[in-house]
C-alpha cells in the first residue's frame, strides 16, 4: 500500500495539533462504541484517507485533549489461570518487608553530658516516631496492594513501544499496549499516537485504564515502561499520572528461574525456550526487530509507508500475550511443589531455590534445591547448589545434617573441597571442640587451596576465571553475578568474573586459612598435645 500525496503532507509535522476523534475497536462495532462510551470517548470509523487506521483496523476516538488510534482484539490464548496465592504473596514481598536488624545500643560513657543526651533523647524519639509511622504507612499500601491482587479483575498487563531506549524527557511511547483477562482469554487493546500532537490524547485513555485496573504486571516496566509514562505524564501538567495499588515486574524473577539455563531472558527468549508460542497460538518467525521499531515510526511521521508499523502493532500484541503467558508459567512454577522427575530442568529449579530464599521461603527453597540435585545439575553449578543445601540445614539448626554434606563435598569433586573443609573445621572447633579434627580440615583446605592457585599460575587468565573460578566457587554470588544489561538480561557471572578479582578473593581465603591452623595449633599446645601434620583419611593434599 502506497500512501497518497496527501497523507504524507498531513503527516508532514509531528508537531502538528491533534487531528481528529479516538475509539476502542472491540470484536463487533456495538462493542466497540459500548467500550468507548463507558470511558467517555467519542468513536468513528476511520476515513480514507487515514490509511494507517485501515491498515491497523482501527478506530478513530476523541477525548478533550483531541484524537488517537485504538485496536481492540480478543485472543482465546493465553488462558485465564486463577492466581495462586502462595505466588502472589512471593511475587508482591518487597525486601523492606524483612526483619530489622537490632540497633547495638551505646554505653553511658558513649552518651555525652546530660544536655547532650536529653537532646540525643528527644532525636530519637522524634526519629522513632517518623520510622513508626512510615512503617505503618508502608503495612497500609501492602494490605491494600495486597487485597487488589487477590482481584484479577484489578490486574493490567502493560507494555510500550517508545522512540528510544534512553528514557528521559525526549523519549515518548507512541504505542501503549493493555490487556486484561476477560470471558477466559486475554483482552488486548492498543493506544496508537499519529504523532506527538496526539500524546495528551492516549495518556488521558491510559490513564482511565489504570484508575479502573490499578495492578500492573509488566516486563521491564518498574525500571523502563512506567517511569516513562510518569514522566509523559509530569510533561503534560494537565494529566496527573494515576496511583497504583501494586506493580509486578515478572523480569526480576524470570531472571531468577531461567537466567542460568538460558543465559538470555528478553521475553521473545523465553518464549522460544520456556513458554511454547506455537502451543499457545503464535509465533515469532516474522517478527519486527525491536531495534528498528524507532525508525519505522520516524520514518512514518516524515511521511513514509505505514505498513511498517502493521509489524510493530503485532510485535506489541505479542509481547503482551507473552507477558500474560509467563505470568500463568510462574504462578505454576511457584505454586505447585509437587513435580514430577523430569518436568521441570534441574537448572531451574536451583534458579527457583535461590530466588525463593531470598524472598523468605527458606523451607520451599531448600525443597527446590533438594530437587534440583535429584533432577540433575552440570559440573560447575552442583558444588554451589550442595554448598546452599548444606547452609539451609545450617540455619533451620541442623548442624549434623549439614556436617554430613560437608563430608560428601569433601569426598566428591575438588572443586567442593576447599569451602568443605572451611565449613567443617567452623563446626568441629565451635559446635564438636575437637580442635585436632578441626585442624586436619583446616589444614586439608589450605593445601587445596594452594594446589589450585599454583596450577592458575600456569593457565590464561581467562581460562582461570571462567573454569577454576567457577569450579571453587570462590566467587560470591557468581552464579547469579554479572552487570545488567538493557534488555533486562545480565552477563553470565561464571564466565565474567576476571581473574584478578578472583585472585583477590583466593588471597583473602588462604590469609583467612593461615590464621585458623595457627590459632587451632595453638589451643592444641596449650592443652599439652602435639599437633599431627597428618591430613584427613583417605584425601590426598
């Protein structure tokens, strides 16, 4: 379809005053002006001359602050899955939700004279009442947040296409995609601006939408979407952005399950790997690339073709269902502890232990690692998810417990073998006494780790960093590490750490080891008994 002469000099202006009146296109015309009389927006058909309206199979609606586009489509897939409330409360905890930790109080000497201390008193009084009170505020939004996510009626789906990816005053969302769940499938409506004249228009509809599903679910949408549609909002001065009562942002834990297996997880990723979109009903064989979605709409605003923006429509009503798609995946995945063996890859699993920890589900996290080891882990990631094991027993008071899989680490692969051995002279000398066994450990660790810094000597730098590094696990969090990128994924911390850093982290460990065998020899001496060179039975220094 070639544009007309016309379209391209009425195009001409991005700047241009809004042009004409906005609607909500729904599976039938009655539909479609129902829908948009309920939200106070006048529709009509587009023209023809308004060939992208046609192109789209838009409608045209007005507001007070002028014209836009809209699309509506109705989609069987993905279906409604009700939420799993053991996934919302995971999802929805926020870290500021942990315990505080205990203040260590000052002694007399420390308080000063008493005009000091009566004002230091009155300080932290006044300090106490604003943390009390900011506390309770923040307990009100998270039973209110709480009690409209319980509500899927509540619940909008949200993704943007902007004219760039730097965010900021200068980048504007020129489509704004919603869906809501609706008869069983996904609702997915489209807010389409002509040109930059028609912003005030489709934020005015956002807007509306919001105030009706205050809950967002989004991909990205806590660091990238929404504060840029704040920010759009800021710049209008006449339309306030509206307040939500909850913002899910799936990437944090689609990061957490998928990163280690999939190394990328931008949404069309997991679609590919994890959600199965032929299964679903689409695919992405002839899909816009995400970089270019910025020049097509600068080229149509300087009066190019609009078929190119026929692909971005499409590419934004599949991320949303995608969104919708990965959201029923997690309510599974985080609901159901019963799996079967071989459903589920072991790699994620430990991926679902960790980000289950962290959101204080210490008992279910370490039923996942369990899994995780049954299902089957590669050579470099078992050493850290037997290490996580072990700390779980650790904390639950399981000492014993967690002793035992110190001894397997001990007697399995090397690279187990020096935080092993750290771990059980902690719990001979501080839990058993036994200060020689200690010592054995002690010295067995350090020998371990001696061995495996003069063999990285003899190896590349990277070599060492990506291979013994990894396979120490001397690096903290290196599973999960990494610097975060654009598109929401991050770089591989086993490969990315260097060799330095992880040099240092050795140096600190032996310096750390060193101490302990001296200090254990000499309770030894001072008890009057001879400390043995000998290691522990049957391992080799």
């Amino acid at each position: 379809m070639i544009a007309t002469p016309a379209d391209k000099f009425s195009r001409l202006s991005a700047l241009k005053p809004a042009r004409g009146a906005g609607a909500f296109p729904a599976r039938n015309a009655e539909a479609r002006d129902a829908a948009g009389a309920a939200h106070g927006a006048e529709m009509r058909e587009p023209c023809e001359e308004d060939t992208l309206a046609r192109l789209l199979g838009a409608r045209v609606g007005r507001n007070r602050f002028g014209e836009h586009l809209a699309v509506r489509n109705w989609y069987s897939s993905p279906e409604f899955v009700a939420p799993s409330p053991v996934a919302l409360d995971i999802l929805s905890r926020r870290r500021d939700e942990r315990p505080a930790r205990r203040v260590r109080e000052e002694t007399p000497s420390q308080r000063g004279n008493n005009q000091t201390q009566s004002r230091r008193i009155r300080d932290e009084a006044r300090s106490r009442r604003a943390r009390n009170e900011a506390q309770q505020r923040a307990r009100d939004e998270t039973r209110r947040a709480r009690e409209a996510l319980s509500d899927p009626a509540k619940w909008l789906f949200l993704d943007t296409e902007t004219t760039g990816l730097a965010g900021g005053t200068g980048t504007y969302a020129f489509l704004i995609g919603l869906a809501w769940w609706d008869a069983g499938g996904l609702q997915v409506e489209q807010l389409f601006m002509r040109d930059f004249g028609e912003e005030h228009a489709i934020l005015h509809e956002l807007a509306a939408r919001v105030a009706e599903r205050p809950v967002l679910i989004t991909y990205n949408g806590k660091t990238f979407d929404w504060p840029l549609l704040e920010s759009r909002f800021t710049m209008t001065r006449s339309i306030a952005a509206p307040k939500l009562l909850a913002h899910l942002d799936l990437l944090h834990p689609a990061r957490a399950v998928w990163k280690l297996r999939l190394g990328s997880v931008r949404l069309s990723d997991l679609e590919r790997h994890v959600l199965e979109p032929v299964a679903l009903g689409w695919s992405r064989d002839e899909d816009t690339t995400s970089a270019l979605i910025p020049q097509f709409y600068f080229d149509y605003l300087r009066g190019g073709p609009p078929e190119p923006l026929l692909g971005i429509a499409k590419h934004n009503q599949m991320d949303l269902r995608g969104l919708a798609a990965l959201y029923c995946k997690l309510n599974g995945l985080l609901g159901d502890e019963t799996r079967a063996h071989g459903s589920v890859d072991g790699r994620d699993l430990f991926g679902l232990s960790r980000y289950l920890q962290r959101r204080g589900h210490g008992q279910r996290a370490e039923a996942a690692c369990t899994q995780a080891l049954d299902f089957g882990l590669p050579f470099e990631v078992r050493p850290q998810a037997r290490r996580d094991l072990a700390q779980h027993a650790k904390r639950r008071g399981e000492h014993e417990r967690a002793a035992e899989i110190w001894q397997e680490m001990v007697s399995g692969e090397p690279g187990e073998i020096v935080h092993a051995c750290e771990q059980l002279a902690m719990h001979y000398e501080r839990r058993l006494k036994d200060c020689a066994r200690a010592l054995e450990f002690a010295r067995l660790a350090l020998a371990e780790l001696q061995k495996a810094q003069r063999l990285a000597t003899r190896m590349p730098a990277g070599h060492f960093a990506g291979a013994f590094a990894g396979a120490m696990t001397l690096q903290r969090g290196s599973l999960h590490g990494g610097r975060k990128q654009r598109d929401g994924s991050q770089r591989d911390g086993l490969q990315g750490d260097s060799y330095q850093g992880s040099g240092q982290r050795a140096s600190r460990l032996e310096k750390d080891l060193r101490k302990r065998v001296a200090r254990l020899e000499r309770r030894l001496l001072a008890e009057g008994r001879t400390p043995t060179l000998g290691l522990v039975p049957g391992l080799a220094p």
